[in-house]
C-alpha cells in the first residue's frame, strides 16, 4: 500500500516528513479547519487479501502522546 496524492478540489496538497528520512514522505490535503486527509493506493496483491479477508490493519506512532480521532472510509470525503 502506498500513499498517493489525494487532489480534492479546493484543498492544497502538503507533503508531511518530506525531509525526514527516517520516514516515508506522506502526501496529503489539509481542510482549513485542521483535517489532513490522505488517500492510500493498493497493489493487486493487497486488493485480493483485503478482499478475502476483510481487514485492514492501521498503526499509529504516538510516541506516548494521546490519541488523534481518526478516521478511514473507501469514499474522498465531502469537502464545502
């Protein structure tokens, strides 16, 4: 699974840990009010699993920090 570029219209697009290289850039759009929204690309291989299996698994680093509201869908969300 990749990160790909989410292109919503009317958002700009950020690259998080671009300069980081201990962690794999991250592209992303960012909502005024404080969303990130990032959209994740599957290989074929990740599609049939996923299709067989029904699981997705998601890590989060929060290196001991209180957890972020998160939330994944398989639709781009509605931006005004």
């Amino acid at each position: 699974m990749n990160p790909v570029c989410p292109d919503i219209k009317g958002l700009p697009n950020v690259i998080y840990a671009k300069d980081q290289p201990e962690y794999l850039p991250l592209p992303a759009a960012k909502t005024p009010d404080g969303e990130v929204i990032t959209c994740w690309q599957f290989s074929w291989h990740e599609r049939i699993k996923l299709l067989f299996t029904g699981r997705l698994f998601l890590t989060l680093m929060t290196f001991n920090q209180p957890l972020q509201p998160i939330r994944m869908s398989v639709d781009p969300p509605e931006v005004p």
